[in-house]
C-alpha cells in the first residue's frame, strides 16, 4: 500500500472519506475537500499530506470537529533528523489549521447572526415542544425548525443547533460549541447546567433555577468552567443525563468530572437516560 492509498484508507477508517479521491493534493499545504455523503459543494473535510519522508498528515471535519493525525506504518526507527523535520512539519500543518479554523468560524458567527436575525419567536405549539412538554424559552424558529444559539462567557453569538419537528438536531457547521451555551432564567443563588435543549426547559420549569445547556456530554465541563469563572459565587449544580443503558455511561461520567473540577454540586435522574 502506497502512502497516499493509506492515507486515504485512514480517511475511510475516521468516516471522512473524500468524494473524489482523484482529488487529493499531498503537497503539504492545507485543502480542503467535500466529504463523501455531503451535501454537493461543501468543504467540510480537510487535510495536510506530505509525503516527504517522514510522510504525516492532519485531517478533520469542520462539520464534526473531527481532528487527526496520521503517519503509515514505519518498521525502521525515525533518525534525530527526521524527527525534527516531522516536527517542524507538524507544527506548520497545526498553524494552517488554526488559521483555516479562525477563518470558517468567522464566517459561521456571520451566518448564525443572518440566520437568528431572520428566524420568529419560536411557540410551545412546535412539536418538538409539545411531545417534550416543555416551553419556548427564548428560542426562534426558522421554517419549521427550532433554533437555539451558542454563546459565550461574554455573550458573543457563534453557532446555532437546529431541532427539527422530529427532534432531528444540527449544528451550523463550522461554529465554536465548545465552551459556548444557550441560558435559560437569570442567575439567582443556584445556577444548573445540563446537556439538552428539553431537559434544560424541564429543570427551569420545575425548579425556576436558571439553567444553561451545553448540548452535549464533552461540552459540559468547558461550559461549567466558563460559568464558574464568570459567578464565582453561585452554587453550581450539574445535571446529569444518566445514559444507563450506553457503556461507560457517557452522561454521568461526564457530569460527575465536571462537577469535580469546579466545584459544583451533581444531580442525577433516577428514572433512566434522557433524550434531552
């Protein structure tokens, strides 16, 4: 197997396989490229190869956050050299990605502003809503579909998760999730902080407490850190989703990290996972 052909196995391997694989350039520059199964004319996937010895890439998603790193097989040990070569290697790919990075997130506050701008105030009549018996709490909607914003510490608007009436949810590809959040209510003495839109609205309806959605498991202690910088002072409770039934229990393992490293107090449901 040739590097290149390796390279495009590892693609396949991490689900980002290239639509056309004819289009592949290993000249150690960024490109980007159309994921096989996308949509015709996005550029979600990208990719660093360089098949200079020592032959590595990069590649990722901008859909997904996907982010990787790839060398073939190599049976000889690296010389001093070529591990230095690879280093300096990997570390022009990084600052090529950082840059691609800030350029696609740029544009996607752009369009998540246009997009939030134009959706309505969303109503409990939404059947998203109505078959998770929660409210609309300032949230929009835009042809049909529940729109949900992603802000910072600061309030700084960079994505927006979509939820269909099916309860299908999206992201603006290309937005920063990590660390942003949508709030419901104003902080008082006790401020929650859970994964979904739907068990976000049922806290706040059950217990008025101000509650802040991280969207998913992997967000949940970047947000608890972002609010424990911001209120030093309140009591923090993090709400688990308690995903029983998946190995690892991704959702109270999650929950019970974060609650470690800030501090904060843990809930758990005891009624089995959520699909919040």
């Amino acid at each position: 197997m040739t590097s290149a052909s390796g390279f495009i196995a590892a693609l396949q391997a991490a689900g980002l396989a290239m639509h056309r694989e004819a289009d592949l350039v290993p000249d150690g520059s960024l490109h980007r490229y159309r994921v096989d199964g996308d949509k015709a004319g996005s550029l979600n996937g990208w990719y660093v190869l360089d098949l200079t010895e020592p032959v590595h890439a990069a590649f990722g998603s901008w859909k997904t956050g996907q982010s990787c790193t790839w060398r073939p097989d190599q049976a000889a040990p690296m010389t001093d050299a070529e591990r230095e070569a690879l280093a300096r290697r990997r570390e022009a790919a990084r600052a090529a990605r950082d840059s691609e990075q800030a350029a696609v997130r740029a544009a996607a506050r752009l369009r998540a502003e246009k997009l939030w701008s134009r959706a309505k105030p969303a109503t409990n009549e939404h059947a998203y809503l109505v078959g998770k018996s929660v409210g609309a709490f300032g949230i929009r909607d835009l042809r049909g579909q529940l729109v949900i914003p992603l802000r910072d510490g600061k309030g700084a608007l960079h994505t927006l998760q979509f939820i269909g009436a099916d309860g299908r949810k999206t992201f603006l590809t290309g937005g920063r999730k990590q660390g942003c959040y949508f709030s419901i209510g104003a902080p008082g003495r006790v401020l929650c902080i859970c994964e979904g839109y739907a068990t976000g609205a049922t806290i706040y309806q059950c217990t008025r407490h101000a509650t802040a959605i991280a969207f998913d498991a992997g967000n949940i202690a970047p947000v608890a850190r972002a609010l424990r910088a911001k209120f030093p002072d309140l009591v923090l409770c993090i709400c688990a989703d308690n995903d029983a039934d998946t190995p690892g229990n991704p959702g109270l393992t999650a929950a019970r990290q974060a609650a470690v490293a800030v501090g904060a107090v843990l809930a758990v449901p005891e009624f089995g996972s959520s699909n919040g």
